[in-house]
C-alpha cells in the first residue's frame, strides 16, 4: 500500500512539473516569438483575429505588412521599459495574471498610475499649431474585468496629457465586471478625480457596444471619444483629433495606435498605417497609399482610411446620434467597428487615421470565452451584410453556405436607417473609398 502511495505521489508531482515547464516554454515563446512580432506589426493589436482567424494576406499570398518607420523617424523612439530580461517566466503571479487579465499584471502594478511616456509623434507634428478655441470632449470607456492598475492609468493618462479646458468629463461605463478591485476601491480611488469622472454601472452584461451607447447617451461634451480601458495617451494627443473634427463635423478620425507590449508594457512606436478590411470581414492593417503622403504636410498628412479598428476614435456627439449610434441589436463586439465605418462613408462622412495624435494599447491575449465571441462576431457580421453589402451580400453567402441558416435578428431598423440616411451603395463604396478590395474579389 505504502508503494502505491509513493508511486501516485512520484506520478502527481511529475505531472505538475511537466505541466509548468509546458506553460513557462509557452509563455516565453509566445513572449520572445510572436510576442515580438506582435509589437513589431501593428496587426497584432486586436488578438481576437489571430486566434479565431488564418493569416491575412492581401492580392494573390503577399501578406500585409506595414511600413516601418526610417531610422530618422525610429532614433529619438526608443522602448521606454527594457524589462524582459527580467521577466520571471516562471513566477505563478506571471502565469495567474496573464490567465486572468491576458498581459503581465506584476509590471503593470509596479508602474503606477502615470508614467512618462515616449514621444513617438513625428519631428513635424510638434510645429503644428490647433486653434485656440476647440470643442471639448466627453471620453468614454467601457470596461469588463479589466485589471485596475490598467484601467486607473488610462483615465489619469486621459487627465494628465489632456488641457482641463478641453475634458469636458471622463465617462466610465463597468459593464457587469466581477472583480472586487472594480467596486469599492474603484469608487475610492475615483473620488481625487470627483467632476471629471462619472462612473456608470449596468444592472446586466451589455457587452462593448451597448455600453458604449449608455456611456453615449450620458455625455455632455461636443465630441466622444472612446477608448479601451487598457490605454495611455500621449501628449497632444486630443488636439489634433479635436481640430479635425470642429473643421468638418461629419469627420471621423482616429489616432495613430502606438504598441504597448503585453510581457514588458513597453510602450512602443507604432507606424503610421489606415484601416482595411478582406471579404471575409476580417479587420487589418494596410499600407498607406503613396499620393497620401504627397504635399507639405508629408508623413504627417491625414490618411484616408476605409475602415476603423473602433477601439480608439472620436466622432462630433450630435453627428453620433444622427447616423444611428451603433446597431444595438449587436452582441458583445466584433463587426460593430466595420458597420460603422460603412456607414459613416457610404452616408455622406469620412474616417481619417492622423499621424500627430498618438495614443498607446496594451496588446492583451484574449481570455474571453472564444466560442461566445466567437459566435457574437458571426451574428454581428451577418447583420452588416444584410444591411450594407447590397448585391454583394450573395457573393459574400455564396462562400459560405453554412452561415444562410444562421438567425441575426430582425435588421428592418438599420435598412430603414439606411433608407433615412439617403446612404450610397456599396458599388458606390468598392469604386470610391476602396477600390482595392474589389481588385481583390477574385481571391477571396
């Protein structure tokens, strides 16, 4: 009996072991390997992609990578944390944050509320000058979860790197969060900010989108602006979204998404890209076009992007509310940030990425629950192609039979928003603001 037990015992140990030496070469693997990667290629910085999708390549096999800056742009954009040398791969707090947050968590803890941050803007951003009077702006962010040490650093980044006259409040919408960091300590914690913050609590998970409305429809300010609630913004980081949108109140703009690295939160440079997207939906990264950089503005030139990745934008408040908010009928997010992109050019507005505003993203491994999410960006995608893909919609089910039988809900709401809005067709679309999509119908 006694040999029974040493032998379970030998195998039970033996078997932990093997399981943490498995999870430490993982993590440092995926850290050393594809974490580099993913701060080095900004394509990386929603992972939900990666996970549920195959690489993205764009004309016949060339994957899309974007342009990496010179070496005069790179020379004075150098890591501001040069830690991973130190990172302890085999601490189980390390392997407990990453399971439970998605990034290290001890690092985010050690850095505090506020950091001083890289300026990673072009030499040319810093001569130029926005207007004296601007609108000012309600931020909005949603969060679920999310780690405290995170999230409290992005809303004092948002006070600290923001002129008080232009916040016009930060609105913080916990949608079902759990955590017991996220309730009393938060509150806590909130009160140096009191005026500035309102902290909004849903009686049930909504999900990204239907908290973003609720955040919306509390705000008061001239402008939204929504960010994730894992951010830090940069300095000068609102103005330029802020001027762009006062100039033509049907602009939507976005910033340039700086890299901050999962292991070390290195906060990094990111290059100046647009949004895109491939006809199965899928959100990427493209190059910018040569004639975008032409003129005297150059590098630091607004680009014309044909869609949104949605984490990070700013939208004049009452032109939110007249082109139909988000659809709400959409689960968790997914597939919101192209509906809205569609809309905003097919119904008379435009989306520009701006080189000058830079604002940093934790690039966190998802932990949610894939197959929800999974089948929440299924049903949302089905609506957009319903609503806004027009004859292209067939095509689109053509290559993928499976999805006919799959219910999106009742759309006459958004088609009767369509009608309302006197939108375009997608033709209309595929012709003027990205006609390289239709090039590439043949490889779908």
């Amino acid at each position: 009996m006694r040999n029974v037990i040493v032998q379970f015992l030998l195998c039970g140990s033996l078997t932990f072991g093997i399981w943490t030496l498995l999870l430490c070469v993982y993590f440092y693997h995926d850290h050393v390997g594809g974490g580099q990667a993913e701060s080095q290629e900004l394509a990386s910085i929603w992972s939900l992609e990666k996970k549920l999708q195959p690489p993205i390549t764009h004309g016949p096999g060339h994957p899309v990578q974007a342009e990496r800056p010179n070496e005069d742009e790179t020379k004075e954009r150098r890591p501001f944390l040069n830690s991973s040398k130190d990172v302890q791969f085999m601490d189980p707090e390390l392997l407990q944050g990453f399971t439970k947050y998605g990034f290290n968590t001890i690092i985010s803890e050690s850095l505090g509320r506020v950091r001083p941050l890289p300026d990673t803007r072009n030499e040319m951003c810093h001569q130029k000058h926005y207007p004296a009077q601007l609108p000012t702006a309600s931020v909005v962010i949603c969060f679920h979860n999310e780690e405290f040490n995170a999230l409290f650093r992005t809303v004092t980044s948002v006070v600290h790197f923001t002129p008080h006259q232009l916040l016009e409040e930060i609105i913080l919408v916990d949608d079902m969060s759990k955590f017991d960091d996220l309730k009393e300590k938060l509150d806590y914690h909130l009160e140096k900010f009191r005026g500035k913050v309102k902290l909004v609590r849903t009686e049930r998970r909504e999900g990204l989108i239907r908290a973003r409305m609720a955040g919306a429809a509390r705000a008061s300010g001239d402008v939204l602006v929504f960010l994730d609630s894992h951010c830090e913004v940069n300095r000068m980081w609102l103005q330029p979204l802020l001027a762009a949108v006062a100039q033509h109140r049907r602009t939507v703009v976005c910033p340039v998404i700086d890299v901050i690295d999962p292991m070390t939160l290195e906060y990094q440079p990111s290059p100046v890209v647009r949004g895109a997207f491939d006809w199965h939906l899928r959100f990427k990264w493209d190059n910018v076009l040569s004639y975008e950089t032409e003129g005297p503005e150059g590098p630091i030139r607004p680009v014309r992007s044909p869609a949104m990745a949605g984490g990070i934008f700013a939208i004049n408040r009452h032109y939110f509310n007249e082109i139909g908010q988000y659809d709400k009928d959409m689960d968790l997010w997914g597939g919101e940030n192209l509906e809205l992109s569609l809309r905003i050019w097919m119904c008379g507005g435009q989306l520009f990425v701006l080189p000058c505003s830079r604002v940093g993203h934790i690039v966190k491994h998802n932990t949610e629950n894939l197959t929800e999410v999974s089948r929440a960006l299924t049903r949302n995608n089905l609506r957009l192609v319903h609503v806004w893909l027009d004859e292209y919609k067939e095509q689109y089910l053509l290559k993928r039979p499976g999805l006919k039988s799959v219910p999106y809900g009742n759309i006459s709401e958004r088609v009767a928003l369509r009608k309302r809005l006197g939108c375009k067709s997608f033709q209309w679309y595929l012709d003027t603001v990205f006609p390289e999509l239709e090039a590439s119908k043949g490889n779908r």
